[in-house]
C-alpha cells in the first residue's frame, strides 16, 4: 500500500514509520524540515518537504503521489503552540482533506484526543459527545477536534485514533519534557480530575492497525483511568522528582479518563496496558 505519513518527524510520525516500512508499505513523509527529510531519505521514505498551509503545493504533492491512505499526525504540540495547533486541526486538515480526495485516496487516518468528551460521570466511550459547548479556553481545542474529525468524515474511509495524554521520547511527560520540568518543581498538584495514558509506541502501533479497521472513532488509551492523586506520585517517582502536593477537591468536570475497549476488540494490545508499568519502565 502507498502511504503518506504528515507529520513524518512528529512523535507518532518518527515511531511509526518503521512500522510501516517493515510491514512492507511504501512510505510518502511530509515534513516542512531540510534536516529532518535527509534522516527521512535514509530509512527508506520518500521525503517530501511541504508547508501544510500551501494548499496549492498540498494539492501538487497528493497529486503526485496518489496514496492509497493518508496518515494525519500533525501537530505543532511539542512548542507548546497553542493556536499553531489547532490552525493545523482546522486549516491545515481542510487542505490535506481536499487535496487526497482529488488525489483519489481511500482513507483516512487522523490524530485526535480522548479528552475532548462532554463532562460525565466514569470515563467515555467513543460514543459521548464532544464538548461543543466547553468555555474558552477550552473551547478553542474542542472547536479544533471537531473540525478535524469532521473534515476527515468527508474521506470514503476514515478511523479517528483519539488518542490519550501521550508520553515516551518527545513529549511533554518525557524526562526531560514540559510536565517533567513542571513536577520537578513541584508546580503541578495531584487532583482528582482523571486522565488517560498511552505510550508513543503503542500509539503508532494503532495507527499501523488502523489501516485495517473500519471508519470510526477509537479511543487509543491504556487500560487504568486514574486520578492525578493515584498517577502523579507514581509519575513523580519514576522521575525521581519530589512527592507532589495533593489537592483531592479539585478536578474539572470533563476530566473524566476514556474506554478503550473498541481498540482492543479489533486487535490493539498496548505493550504498556497501564501507567504504572510505563512510567516505571519507560521513563528511566
């Protein structure tokens, strides 16, 4: 199958891409970085460096390629880009969703988050809502997954990875991370607001699968919704950052954790099924 990763130096992008190639797929990367598409060339990828926001050079690049499947892992998260971010979730989605539809592409498969759920109680199944009428400033990222989410339905096929809070190498909550940094100077407190985890690498191994799956929506997350006040001590531990302060009354209402049982019915195991076993593992 003829593949285009966006986002091919991202997080998911760098951790996916060998699963990809070793799965026997020719891989089509876009990057907007010189640098990052020599290291591209060189396992194997055919790089294509590309301003996602250049509708006309998107249109040119899917036109060329013809991809059976595009794989959307954009992001500009890992500057803390805000408004970058969701301007890609809105613009840039559009364009990569018009581009491969004139390209004659089948499917879709999008990077979306399993914390936009409309408040509730227990964590959410993929069938909850999103927070539409979420207040600013959350409303801003809501508003942004549903343009995404949307756009992608416009494609023949199309699965939804909602992915958990990630961590592993080049995110926030890697050693040497924003949220670490935070925790190792005591500037987060654990909460009872409750999320969900997923490890980078368990991440893209269910983009790997989503090429299997049929259209919907997945929540990509390991198997323990917890508190802040279970998994920031043990996260804190596992940084070797002092104990946390504890704020058991506080937690907003949408921080509710999500189900991951429809991924796992179609054949996602997570190497890490809980935090407890990644943060101890895979952080040192």
């Amino acid at each position: 199958m003829k593949i285009i990763v966006a986002g091919a130096s991202g997080v998911i992008g760098r951790a996916l891409i060998p699963l990809l190639l070793k799965a026997g797929h020719e891989v089509v990367g876009l990057t907007r970085n010189t640098e990052h598409a020599e290291e591209l060339k060189d396992k194997g990828v055919q790089p294509v460096i590309l301003d996602i926001y250049d509708r006309d050079g998107v249109f040119a690049a899917l036109r060329e390629a013809r991809p059976d499947t595009v794989i959307h892992q954009l992001t500009a998260l890992s500057g803390r880009k805000f408004a970058e971010n969701a301007r890609i979730r809105v613009e840039g989605t559009r364009n990569l969703v018009d581009a491969s539809l004139e390209a004659g592409a089948r499917k879709m498969i999008v990077q979306s988050i399993s914390w936009a759920y409309s408040p509730g109680n227990g964590p959410a199944g993929e069938d909850t809502p999103l927070d539409l009428e979420a207040p600013l400033p959350r409303k801003s990222t809501i508003d942004g997954i549903h343009a995404l989410e949307s756009a992608a339905a416009e494609m023949p096929e199309r699965v939804i990875l909602r992915y958990g809070l990630l961590y592993g190498a080049g995110t926030w909550y890697a050693p040497d991370g924003f949220i670490a940094q935070q925790v190792r100077q005591q500037e987060v407190a654990a909460t009872a607001g409750v999320s969900s985890f997923v490890h980078a690498d368990d991440a893209a191994q269910a983009a790997l699968l989503a090429l299997q799956w049929p259209s919907g929506a997945f929540n990509i997350t390991d198997n323990e919704p917890a508190a802040g006040t279970e998994w920031l001590p043990v996260y804190a531990d596992a940084l070797g950052a002092p104990a946390p302060a504890v704020d058991p009354a506080s937690a907003a209402a949408w921080e509710r954790g999500a189900l991951n049982g429809k991924a796992l019915q179609h054949g996602w195991k997570p190497r890490y099924a809980s935090w407890r076993d990644g943060f101890r593992y895979a952080l040192g």
